[in-house]
C-alpha cells in the first residue's frame, strides 16, 4: 500500500488542504451556537460550505495529478495530538490517489445534496439546524478519509456516528425516528469496538497507528495477528457499511429527511468500510482468512439486500436494500485484494452519482405525492413528473448495468474479477445482478408505469428547480461517470496497491462473461415486466404471498434475530446477575457486616471504664500465663 509511494510535504494548495474540513466544521458550529440569528440565511452558508470544499480539493487533485506517480503522497503536517513514553501521535492530514477521490466523491456529490435540501427542507422550522447537521456530516466524514493515521480516522469515524444519529433523528418527535437514531447510534458502537481492538493492537504491535508504519510493519505480523487485526477492521466495516450481521439499522435510518438518505448512503457513512479495507489491504493481504472473510460478507450481503428490496413497498426501504446491495458489491471486490480495490473503488464513486440521484428522485416523488412512500399509491408519475422520471430512468439503467450507462462499466469488472478470484463468489454476483434488475424495474414499473393510483386528494407535480436541477447534474453522473472512469481509475490507484489492469476507456472490452452479464440482467428486466407490467397493480397490498417475500418483508428477521439472539440474552444475564447479587452477595457482604458489628459490641464491653475491671483482666491474664507456662513444663 503507501510503501509503495514516497511521500512529500505540503506545498501550495496542499498546505490549505486543512481547510477542506475547516470549512463545513466551523460552518456548522456557527450555525448551532449562534442559533435563530442564522435562520434566514443559515441553508445559503451551509451549502456554500461543502462547495468551498470541493473547489480546494479539484485545485488539489489536479496538482496531484501534476506529480510523479510514486509521488502522489502529500503529507500535511498540523500538530501533535500527544505524546506518552515511545508514543507520539500526530495530527496530519494525507492526501493520496485513494483519500482525493473520496474528498471529490464527498463535497461534490455533498454540495448537489445541498443544494436540494434547500427546496426540500423549505417549510420545515429547524432547516438550519438540519444545515448544520449536514456540514458537521461532511466535515467528520473528510476526517475520516484524510487522516493520516488509525487514531484519526477514528475521530471522524465516531463523528460520522453522532452526525448519523442527529439526522436519523432529526424529526424525534416522531417516535418511530428517534428509535431508528438510536439503533443505527447503538449498532454502530458495535462496529467501533472491532476498530478499537484494531487500533490497539497497531498501537501494540508497530508503536504508531500511521498507514505508512502499518504498512511498512504489516508483513512483520505472526499470521495469527494479522487475522485478529483483519476480522475487527472487518468488523468495523460491517458497522458502518451497514454488512450482515450488521446491516439491521439502515432501512430504519430512512426515518430522516430524504437528503439525509441520499447523503448516508451516497456520499459518506456506508462507503467508510470499503475506504477502511481498502486503506488496510496491507493488514488483509497478509491474512488470506480476513480477506476471504470481506469476501464472503460482501456477497452474503449483497444477496440479503437484493432480496430485501426485491419485497419492499415503500420506496425508499427498496433504495436502502439497494444501498446494502451495492455496497456489497464493493466489499466483495475489495475481499479480492488487489486485484479488486480499483473496482471496489470505481462501483463506489459510480454508486455515488446514480445512488443520491435515485434517492433524491425518491424525495421528488414524495414531494409531489404529499409525502407518500408507498410505491402502491404511486403509478403513471412519468406524465406528471417528467423530469424526475428522466433523471430517475437514467439512474435506473446505471444500476441494472445497461449498457454504457455507469453501473455496466463498474459492477462488469467486479463480477469478471470475483469469477477469477472464487468462481462459487462470481456465480452469486452474477445472480445478483439478475435480481438487482428486477427489483429495480419493479420500482419503475410500480412509480412511473401503469395506471394512477394517487390518494384522494394528491395531485402529483414536478418539484421546483432547486430539486430538479441537481437530479439533472447527478443524472448526467450517472450517465458518463463509468466512461470517464473506466480506463483511469486502475492507474491512478496502482500506486496504493491496487492493480492496474487493462481497460478500455469509454468502450468497454466485449467477453463472454459480459455477455452472459448482460443476458442476465435482461432476463430480470423481463422478469420484473412479466410480473408487475402487464396487470394493474393492487393499491393495497395482499396478505397471502410467498414465504420468500414474507420474510424480505421482514428484513430476513434481522431484528428478531439480534432480540433473541443477544438482546433476550443479556436481559436474562443482567437479570441473572441481579437475582446473584440479591441472594448471594447482598447476604455475604451483610451477613460479614452483621459479624463484625457484633463482635465489636462484645469487644466494646472490655473497655468500660472502670479500673477494678482492667486489674480483674489483668489478674487472670497473669494465671492463663502461670497456667500455660506449667503445663509446658509438664509435656
């Protein structure tokens, strides 16, 4: 990974590169210590926040890419957090070929999201708090990414945390928001302890928690370690990436406003776990168990996803199953190693554009539908939102893998690179790219296609430009992003570890797995059709269906599965304990009490007082003496 590059010091906009997170953190600050004051131009700041961010890192991309290859490593010193016995950690910030993208990725695509939520969050009173919520998002996130070392990046990691939990929660009047902010709050803590234990043990074993020190130390590590590090990064990613087991808090997190959605699973919080196994590939190349475990975890979870949104009727819920999906793609490739880490890279910045702009499309439909989710309530919203159709069309073909739309380029290379790698894995993607395409097309088909099946009282119509013009911006990624990227990216990221590979640019390289790729996704496609195209779709949903979709409807259980696999449990342990305490230890340590509180009573009554006492004491002091000096003599 990073030994591989020679990393330089900060120079020209690299020595500005602070104020990337500068920026959005002190905005946000702002806005929460100087409250109302700010309301009526607090969502104009905020946005241009991210904005500011994304022009210094374009500036600094393209001076890196001015740099020789194995020089693409600027670090940017600013001070020492602490220092303890052979101990320093430093505070610095680097910037590589792997944290720029995710900068570009997270103030470009941030800054669109933005922009929307101004049309979106127009009526509602707390927008400017919700603003500053969003650039406090933002900034944890590019700590996360920029850090220069393990114990930053945790910093950020548990920024994206609280951040996730004020906007998850943001509407807490609302119970069923509140509980949703508190479980992705609580599930994510799980994660954080495998980081935790990760860090530690880099602490123990190398004495720094620096990527290059990591790096450099990794294939130093007894096999057994190296695992142990392994499987808790792996655990961390689970967390926060949102993978099975892991994966229960993310379709509850769709309780908060749509941009947060779209800001969650686009651009920040699910796509940390790749970063961190990507960033880690030293520690995982070293651990073929670890890095089977990526493997084995993305593919499980982008199945279990599919499956969920293959049973959702609420069309964000179906989003977020896809999210869990997609994401899974990206864990399966960076389980390859690095042969894997460009494309794991490539789907996720590809995933980026089509993901918030079906998301945000999604937060159109509800804005004209009256708030409504229901994709059953849905129905003929091409004619009365052509707009949100269009753009939203154009993300639908990138994450089927339509042909030269972005999602074809991207997912192809993961499918091809897990054949090569575990043809048994290649086989379980390719099938889910068949059932990707058709729950997607069930989501057109239901939306935009058929008959109206408005509530009374809704009159669709298309939103305002604010809203619409960043769907059009995110559509247009959608669209050529996988061109841009697909000859590039491998060489832009071989100097972190990844392979090169060879890849034509916009026109991608016709195989036989392509083509059986592209038979699949048609057969879903058609699929999808033959089941909800061709007959009216009922606005009320049946109650007899298929043991399949009964339990995707129940998330395969997850809940249930955490209740009484370890919730039920440790009630009963604390319990247990309890009832142990109240008749074990309360009577031990009382009973103990009560011995001591007695015999002092007793002692009490030697010390009276009264002198012909004390010589009465002494006196038969004296004869136990006599008397015992005697009997010794005798034996």
């Amino acid at each position: 990974m990073l030994e591989t590059l020679t990393p330089i010091a900060a120079t020209g906009i690299f020595q500005y590169a602070w104020l990337i997170i500068a920026i959005p953190a002190v905005v946000a600050a702002l806005l929460l210590i100087l409250g109302r004051v700010t309301n009526g131009f607090g969502h104009w700041i905020a946005t241009l926040a991210p904005i500011a961010s994304f022009v210094i890192a374009l500036v600094a991309f393209v001076q890196l890419l001015g740099l020789p290859s194995q020089s693409r490593a600027v670090v940017d010193p600013l001070y020492t957090w602490f220092a303890s016995g052979t101990w320093q950690i430093d505070v610095a910030l680097l910037i590589d070929p792997l944290s720029i993208l995710f900068v570009l990725l997270i103030t470009g695509v941030g800054s669109i999201i933005h922009i929307y939520s101004i049309g979106y969050m127009a009526d509602d009173p707390n927008r400017r708090r919700f603003f500053a919520y969003l650039n406090l998002f933002i900034a944890a996130m590019l700590i996360l990414v920029l850090a220069d070392n393990y114990l930053v990046l945790f910093v950020g990691w548990e920024g994206v945390g609280l951040a996730s939990y004020l906007l998850i929660s943001f509407w807490a009047e609302r119970p069923s928001a509140a509980a949703a902010g508190k479980k992705a709050f609580v599930m994510n803590r799980v994660g954080d302890l495998g980081l935790l234990a990760a860090v530690f043990t880099m602490l123990a074993m190398f004495g720094s928690s620096s990527f290059a020190a990591v790096d450099a130390g990794a294939s130093q590590l007894s096999l057994g370690w190296a695992t142990f590090v392994g499987f808790m990064l792996l655990l961390a990613a689970c967390g926060k990436s949102a993978q099975v087991p892991l994966q229960a808090w993310l379709l509850d997190a769709m309780e908060g406003p749509t941009p947060v959605s779209a800001l969650i699973h686009a651009a920040t919080m699910v796509t940390a776990g790749v970063y961190l196994v990507v960033r880690s590939g030293a520690i995982f190349e070293h651990t073929p168990a670890a890095q089977l475990g990526v493997a084995i975890v993305g593919t499980v979870t982008l199945l279990v996803g599919a499956w969920i949104g293959c049973s959702k009727d609420d069309i964000k819920k179906v989003l977020a199953g896809s999210t869990m999906s997609q994401i899974g793609y990206m864990m399966l490739a960076a389980g390859i190693g690095p042969a894997g880490y460009a494309f794991a890279i490539f789907h996720l910045l590809t995933h980026g554009f089509f993901k918030a702009n079906m998301f945000l499309g999604a937060g159109s439909v509800m804005h004209g539908t009256g708030d409504d989710v229901n994709m059953r309530h849905f129905g003929a919203l091409r004619k009365a939102m052509p707009i949100t159709f269009v753009t939203f069309g154009i993300g639908y073909l990138a994450i089927i893998g339509f042909p030269f739309f972005s999602g074809f380029y991207s997912k192809d290379h993961i499918i091809e690179a897990a054949f090569h790698a575990q043809p048994a894995l290649g086989v379980l993607a390719l099938i889910g790219a068949g059932v990707t395409a058709f729950y997607m097309t069930r989501l057109m088909l239901m939306t935009f296609f058929g008959d109206a099946r408005w509530v009374k009282g809704v009159h669709p119509h298309e939103s305002p430009a604010v809203m619409w013009v960043p769907l059009v911006l995110l559509a247009i990624g959608s669209f050529i992003g996988g061109m841009v990227l697909n000859g590039w990216i491998g060489a832009w990221l071989a100097p972190i570890g990844a392979e090169a590979g060879e890849h034509a640019s916009w026109l991608p390289e016709i195989t036989w797995l392509g083509v059986v790729t592209l038979l699949v996704v048609a057969a879903g496609v058609a699929l999808g059709w033959f089941v909800f195209g061709r007959r009216p779709v009922p606005a009320v949903a049946p109650d007899k269906v298929s043991i399949i979709t009964t339990i995707g409807r129940h998330d395969l259980y997850g809940d249930q599965i955490i209740d009484h696999g370890v919730v039920q449990p440790g009630l009963a342990l604390g319990r247990g304990v309890a009832l142990a305490d109240e008749l074990g230890v309360d009577p031990a340590t009382d009973g103990l009490g009560w011995v001591v509180q007695a015999t002092g009573n007793q002692v009490r009554r030697l010390q009276n007082g009264y002198v012909r006492t004390y010589g009465v004491t002494m006196a038969i002091g004296v004869v136990l003496i006599g008397l015992a000096l005697v009997v010794s003599r005798l034996v």
